[in-house]
C-alpha cells in the first residue's frame, strides 16, 4: 500500500496541517540516547501515515539535547514537547491533548521495534469495531513472566501477573503502557491517565485499561507488533531503593484496589500485602519496613479519598511545542515571553 509523503500539508487546504491515521507518543525522562534511538526506528517503520510526539520530561542539558538532535534529524512528522514536572501518567495525558490521528500508539523510549510492520500489526488488530485497544509482545530483557498464559491483570490479592510473550492473538485484560495503542475517541469517553499513579508509575495502564473495559471495549494482545524492551537502568521513572520502589508498589495498589473494587477488595490485598511486607522486612533487615511500606498503604487510601486526577489538559499550555521540529520550543510551565502573549 503507497502512503503519501506526510511531511507536506494538505493540498486541497494548505493552510491545514495533515491530519494523520498515527499519533505515537513516546514519554522520555533523562535517556536521550535511547529515546532518539527509538524514534530512528519508528521513522524506518513502512507505515508512514503517522506523527511522533516526543513528551519530554528531562532536566537540561539532557532535554536541550534530545530537542537539538530531533531537529537534525528533519521529518516534519515528528514534534516536541518538554514538560517541566515528570510523571509517565502526566506526561501520556499532555500527549493525547495534542493528538491528531484517530489511533494513539504509546512506546516506551528504550526499545527496539522488532520488525518492519510493527505500527500495521497494531492497526489490523485495531480494525474490529468491538476493539479499543491492542497491546503487543514485548520480550523483556530483565523481567520474566509470572503467569503461563497471555496475561496482564490484577489478582485478587493485588498482585501484577504479567506474561506479554505470547504467540497468539487474544483477548487480554491490560495493556501494557510501553506497547499499546487505543481508539482515539476512548480518550473522549473516559478521559486519560490517572496522574495518581505517581513515583514509578505502577498500574497506571492497569487503571486505564480496567475503564476502558468497563466502558465496554475489548482489549486484545497482538503478537506481531513486538519489541524488545531495555528496561534502561538509568533515566525514567526508576526508583533505585528497593525499599522505595515497594513503598510505591504499595501505595499504587492500595489506590487501584480500592478504586476499582471498593471496600471488599481491601480484605485479600491486605493479607497478600502483609505477607510481601514481611518477606521485604527480612529480606532487606530492615525492622521498621513494614511500617514503612503501611504507610504506602494508607498515602493510596487517602489518594482514592481525595479523588481521581483523569482529566485531560482542554489546552495545552505550549502549543508552540507541539508544531513541527525545528520550530522554537518552550516548556510546560515556563513563562511566555511577551512577544509570544502579544
């Protein structure tokens, strides 16, 4: 199939930009080299009807210089947004308000596409009416599976079973953030991601894939669109404690339990978490870990008190970051010069 050179506005309107059948959307903290990387591979892809979103979450210089070598690289498809205050559910949501295609893909920044029809493998699965969303293989370089099947869900007691290394197409209950793609006009029906899911991150896909089911889409696992995954151990949203990380592994849980079961799911996620705290507390030699880590508990519960934070950015506050590279670029959050608020 021949796709036309996306680079170039419409010709029967060319004061309205191309409006892509693609939005992909790549969330980067302070890995340059690998999300630029990434990006390379996505613009190899065959499939051309896309535009590439690189949300950037990065300090300087590290953003400074992820933004000058995509203007090097000269495709007009792709466009730049730096965001001042990190956090992967945040940086999706300002993502998807400035989406133009009628799919959104996500990637994680440290991948490798595992094949020249990755983006076409997600939209044939797309194609169902009854389908919102397709998550791909992903082989991972540091996690294994912790189920014998396809899955990604929540168990009754809270934890994560995750197996994206499947050869066969199927129905799922989650996506997985780092691979997936969604029908546009969920985000219309049910909003983003829940900027609860704070620190590393945990569940955040799990939550927004749980009310896209809810909404009543299914989500199917697509085996074809596969990638390796880095999982980089520097950059993003890694927390390097391992006592942190389950302080928020806690905390995310808590919130999603009590979120999407209600007060009866509390009672087996309490048990399975005390157990996991005490082998945390052994493990670590730490006697106060599972106070610490009851305190993840609660800062969840209190999350859930005060309420979901799912709403899309209705304008997003940098729209100049948003065009094409290499436009000038500012920041989320940063002031506009006076030139610019006329």
């Amino acid at each position: 199939m021949r796709h036309p050179d996306l680079t170039r506005v419409s010709e029967a309107n060319p004061h309205r930009p191309w409006t892509p059948a693609v939005t992909i959307i790549i969330p980067t903290l302070n890995r340059p080299h690998y999300a630029l990387d990434t990006v390379r591979q996505v613009l190899r892809q065959p499939f051309r009807d896309f535009e590439l979103l690189v949300v950037d979450q990065s300090s300087r210089p590290a953003a400074d210089d992820l933004r000058d070598r995509l203007a090097l690289l000269g495709d007009a498809r792709v466009r730049y947004v730096h965001l001042s205050v990190p956090g992967v559910a945040n940086a999706r949501n300002e993502g998807i308000a400035r989406r133009r295609g009628r799919v959104v893909m996500f990637l994680d920044d440290d991948v490798i596409l595992l094949g020249p029809h990755f983006i076409a493998s997600h939209l044939r699965a797309l194609a169902s009416p009854q389908v919102g969303g397709v998550t791909g293989r992903i082989v991972e370089r540091l996690n294994r599976p912790n189920a014998r099947r396809t899955v990604a869900r929540v168990s009754v007691g809270g934890r994560t079973l995750d197996n994206m290394f499947g050869t066969k197409a199927v129905p799922v209950h989650g996506l997985k953030g780092g691979n997936m793609s969604l029908k546009a006009e969920i985000f219309d029906q049910i909003g983003g991601f829940d900027r609860n899911f704070g620190g590393t991150g945990l569940l955040e896909e799990a939550d927004f894939s749980t009310r896209v089911r809810a909404a009543g889409w299914t989500l199917m696992f697509e085996p074809e669109a596969e990638l390796f995954h880095f999982s980089a151990p520097a950059g993003g949203n890694r927390v390097q404690s391992e006592l942190d990380r389950e302080w928020w592994r806690f905390r995310a849980t808590a919130y999603y339990i009590r979120k999407h079961r209600g007060p009866a799911g509390l009672l087996p996620f309490l048990l399975t978490f005390t157990l996991i705290g005490l082998r945390c507390a052994w493990r670590e030699r730490a006697p106060n870990a599972l106070a610490y880590l009851a305190g993840g508990i609660k800062a969840g519960l209190l999350a859930y008190r005060n309420g979901s934070d799912e709403q899309l950015p209705c304008c997003p506050a940098d729209n100049a970051a948003a065009s094409s590279l290499p436009c000038m670029i500012k920041s989320v959050g940063e002031r506009a010069s006076p030139a610019e608020t006329g």
